[in-house]
C-alpha cells in the first residue's frame, strides 16, 4: 500500500495543486491521515466556514453503472430515448448518432475493444454487457500517473465484484493483463464510485464515476460536508457547518433524507459495512423520526420506532403509549409500504398531489421518509409543470 505522503502528492497533482508554499493561495485547508476509524480520511487542518468549497474534484473514469438491469443508452451522450439506437460495427458499443460516433469519446472506447480479438460476429455481441464494463474498460486509458492513484484507492475484493468483464470474455478474447487490471477496478469502483447527477426531468443513463478526492472522505450520517456536481461532471465538496481544526471531514454515502433503517440496509448492500454512527444509534434520528410508522393502537396517534436500531431485527415502541411491536409486523408493513411506492405512476402532478393530502398520511406519519420524499416531488414537479414553471435554473 502507499504511503500517505505519496498518496497525498498524486491526489495533489490530480487536482492540479501546487507543492503548497507561502504563495500557493489554493492550499487546501485539509490533508490525508489514518482515521481513528480505520484506514484513511481527509482531516480539516484549519478551521473552515459553512458554506466553503473544500475542493473541486474530477472524475478519474466514469461510465454506465454495471448492475444486470442496465438502461440501454447511448454510450457517448448517455441519451436513452432514441429510435436510431446502432452498435458501432468495429467495437459492438451502442450509439445514437454519427455525431457521437466521431466524438473522441467513442473513439478512445472504440481503440481499446477493437484490439481484442472477437468470439463471435459484432452483431452478436450484447451490448449491454459491454455497456456493463465500459467504465473499467476506460479505466485502461488511463495514463501510468493515474492507473497508480487508481490502484492506491481501497478495494472490495470480493468474487462477485468482476462479473461485467467475465460476461465479456463469452465475446471477447481479452488480454490476460487487461482482464486483471479490470477486474481489480470493478473492485476499486465497487469501493468508491459515486453516483453521477442526471439533469432533472432529462432522459439520460445513470452513471457513476471515481472521484479519487472525495472517495477518501469516510462516511457519516450527518456529514458535515455536502456534495454537487456542475455541466462538466466536476463534484464541488463545501462544508455544511463550521469544521474546526483537526475534525474529520465527512460524507454520507447514503440518502440524507431515509430513516435508519433504509439507510442502514443501503450501506450494507452497497458498501458492506454497518453503520454505528450517532444518528444510526439514535431512534429518533434526532427528533427528525423518518422511521417512523404510526402506532397500531386506534386509540393513539403516536409514532412506532426501532428500541434498538441498531439491531436489524429490533421491536419497535410507541413513543407516546409504549405498545411494543414485533419486527415482523414492522416488516410487513414496510414491504408493503415499499411495493405500492414502487408502483406508484401518476398521469400529473394534481394526482400526485391528491395521493399525498389525501392517502398516504393516513397511513402514515408525516414525518416518514415516504412523506418526506414525495414532498421533495411535488416540490420538483411543479416547478416543471405547464403554467407552473420555474424560470432560469
Ligand atoms: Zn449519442
Ligand atoms: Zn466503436
Ligand atoms: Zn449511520
Ligand atoms: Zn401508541
């Protein structure tokens, strides 16, 4: 493993900072160090302001997520709504245009596939598969500087990681040397990758990208730092409350706004780990209660939540009569909860906004993440109605 002086040069040059000097004013006000929670993490080494940008970070490679249910799109512009859908005939990858078949994007794809000798005829290839293991595909564009910061970051070395660039071996004859340097990235994006911002309302793939910077930030559910991304994929990181001195710096991998147990479940599925942290261990989160359910007594109108969240299978308690509800009953309504959430299709905003008023409070408190969530929506959806319009950005 590197040391953190070099780890800390590379992610310098990556960010394009000088060795800081007295009159290096882009210092940055943090630096890598062996976190007390175990590997490494980016400290404040300055007291640093609500509201500043800590860095701005860059994505190393991105590209299409790598899970089995992938949205076809095209792999240049990551539009997903076309009807002049082609796979280009030197490398299989799907395009929707000339345009972006001459882009050099698609000619730095095409370069590396195209050297691998195939299996089978182009057209036979699936394209979703290849489209599964673009982004560890780019990672081989890479230049050595970068291939070694790549390779410095943390991996989950599990079997099932690799499985997008074993599925292309069925059509490619892969080098053996760029299959392992693949499969090790699977392991390193599993790690670390970001999801990627899609424009609100437009229909573009879900990406993800390796943003070496903040992926050495470890995580917390109440961060004290928040991240977005601009028109050129750069991630500005900026401190959401004042972060003194010698403070690690944070950022929460998972949705701000589920309850802990969506959170926590989240986190294990994705990042493999459990998170104890204070709003994780906390049943009120804080007296925000996004867990809660409301409580199974006609006569009260008081909220279920975890006794000890975290425990996967805990009880639940009212907190204003104190019944006790086996885990599960809570699950039960949750599944339940979760699938008419995911069947949800609303024609327009009004309906949505009767389903809100109406329906789900019932059953519901207001508290709940759902309720929670589908505010944000409407909030969102109206801005982007006829006649409700929000101008400018
Ligand atoms: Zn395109
Ligand atoms: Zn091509
Ligand atoms: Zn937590
Ligand atoms: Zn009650």
């Amino acid at each position: 493993m590197v040391s953190i002086e070099q780890l800390s040069l590379m992610i310098n040059q990556h960010l394009g900072l000088l060795t800081c000097t007295d009159d290096a004013p882009n210092c940055m006000k943090w630096k890598i160090f062996e976190s007390p929670l175990g590997g490494r993490g980016l400290v404040a080494t300055e007291d640093i302001k609500t509201g500043e940008v800590l860095f701005i970070d860059h994505p190393l490679v991105y590209g299409p997520r790598s899970g089995t249910i992938i949205q076809r799109g095209c792999t240049v512009c990551k539009n997903i709504d076309s009807d002049t859908f082609y796979k280009c005939s030197k490398c299989a990858l799907l395009l929707c245009s000339e345009q972006c078949q001459n882009s050099g994007i698609h000619l730095s794809d095409c370069s590396v596939i195209s050297c691998w000798p195939n299996k089978v005829s182009i057209e036979d290839v699936d394209d979703t598969v290849l489209s599964r293991a673009l982004t560890a595909i780019r990672a081989l564009l890479l230049n050595e500087d970068q291939k070694n910061l790549l390779t410095s970051l943390q991996a989950h070395i599990l079997h099932q990681h690799g499985s997008e660039i074993r599925a292309l071996k069925e059509y490619f004859d892969i080098f053996e040397q760029d299959e392992e340097f693949m499969t090790l990235v699977t392991c390193i994006l599993d790690a670390n990758a970001f999801q990627m911002a899609t424009p609100y309302g437009k229909k573009e793939m879900n990406l993800r990208g390796l943003y070496p910077v903040s992926s050495l930030m470890n995580h917390n559910c109440v961060s004290n730092t928040r991240y977005s991304f601009n028109s050129e994929s750069q991630m500005t990181v900026r401190a959401v409350k004042p972060i003194s001195a010698g403070t690690e710096l944070f950022t929460c991998y998972s949705g701000m706004l589920w309850g802990t147990p969506a959170r926590r479940l989240h986190l294990y599925k994705t990042k493999h780990f459990l998170c104890v942290c204070e709003r994780c261990s906390d049943p009120t989160e804080r007296g925000t209660l996004l867990a809660a359910l409301k409580c199974f007594s006609t006569e009260c109108s008081g909220s279920l939540l975890p006794i000890e969240p975290l425990k996967s299978n805990s009880a639940w308690r009212c907190l204003d009569c104190g019944l006790r509800v086996p885990f599960l009953n809570i699950t039960t309504i949750q599944n339940a909860l979760g699938s008419l959430m995911g069947c949800l299709n609303f024609d327009n905003i009004y309906e949505l906004e009767k389903f809100f008023l109406n329906r789900i409070t019932k059953y519901i408190p207001k508290t709940n993440q759902i309720v929670v969530d589908l505010q944000c929506r409407l909030i969102w959806e109206f801005g982007e109605s006829e006649g409700l319009r929000w101008e400018g950005e």
